[in-house]
C-alpha cells in the first residue's frame, strides 16, 4: 500500500517522467536510495507501469475520439489483435454497462479516423460503434 511518501513521488513522476532521483529527493524529504528504492518496488508491484513521452499530434494538427464498440456476441478477445494493428488507438478498455470496449483513438487527422472508423466496420461481431470526439482537453495525469 502507497503511503504519503510514495503518492509524492507518483505526483511528481505523473507530472515529469524525466524528473531525476536527486530532484525527488530533495522535494519529497528523502535520501536518493530511499526514492530508488521506492520507486523500484512500485515498478516492481506495478504501480508504476511505464515512462512516457506525450506527442503533440492530438493538440494541434490531430484529432482525438473514443469510440465506443458493441458486438453481438461479445468479441473482445477477437478483436485483440486488430486493435493492437492500429498505432492509433491509445487506450483500449473493455467495460461494463451497454458498451463492451471503449477506446481512445489519437489520429493525425480526421480522415485518418475515418480510415480507422471504417476498418473496424469489417471486425467479427460488430454490432455498433458510436464516435465521441474530443473538443478540449481538461486533465491530463496519464
């Protein structure tokens, strides 16, 4: 379980992945062996899962959409690696309710998505896909 120490050095890796030990050390009141030693075991537990560079392609030229899935049967699993084929999709989530899948699709631009909105026509069991576009982003702690 993350105690006080552990949720600082999340926020501020959450705010700058490229933050050095000593920095977090010294903004966190701990030795440098205390935060490598803690930011280890949280990459070990899998609290932290991965370093990430953020592109500019959705802030300016892009386009950003979910795009919501339902399939009749339910086919997540065969979809798997047709959604793992588009460089595109961002964030992938099968959840409950009305929808089975939800992703985040970060395309260069509007035709593109429309390319890939109509590649995911043909996937097996498909049985409606709904595209909310994104007009402005609001948080951003990925």
């Amino acid at each position: 379980m993350a105690d006080h120490y552990d949720q600082k050095i999340l926020a501020l890796l959450v705010g700058d992945a490229r933050l050095s030990v000593s920095d977090i050390s010294r903004q966190v009141n701990l030795s440098r062996s205390a935060v490598t030693e803690r930011i280890r075991r949280m990459e070990e537990n899998r609290t932290i899962t991965g370093y990430h560079a953020h592109t500019s392609v959705s802030k300016e030229d892009g386009v950003t959409a979910y795009l919501a899935l339902t399939f009749r049967p339910l086919s997540c699993d065969l979809v798997q690696p047709l959604i793992n084929a588009i460089p595109e999709v961002k964030l992938a989530h099968s959840i409950s309710g009305d929808l089975d899948l939800l992703l985040l699709v970060q395309a260069s631009s509007m035709a593109r998505l429309h390319a890939i909105r109509s590649e995911m026509d043909s996937w097996p069991n498909l049985h409606k896909i709904v595209t909310h576009m994104c007009l402005a982003k609001r948080v951003d702690r990925w």
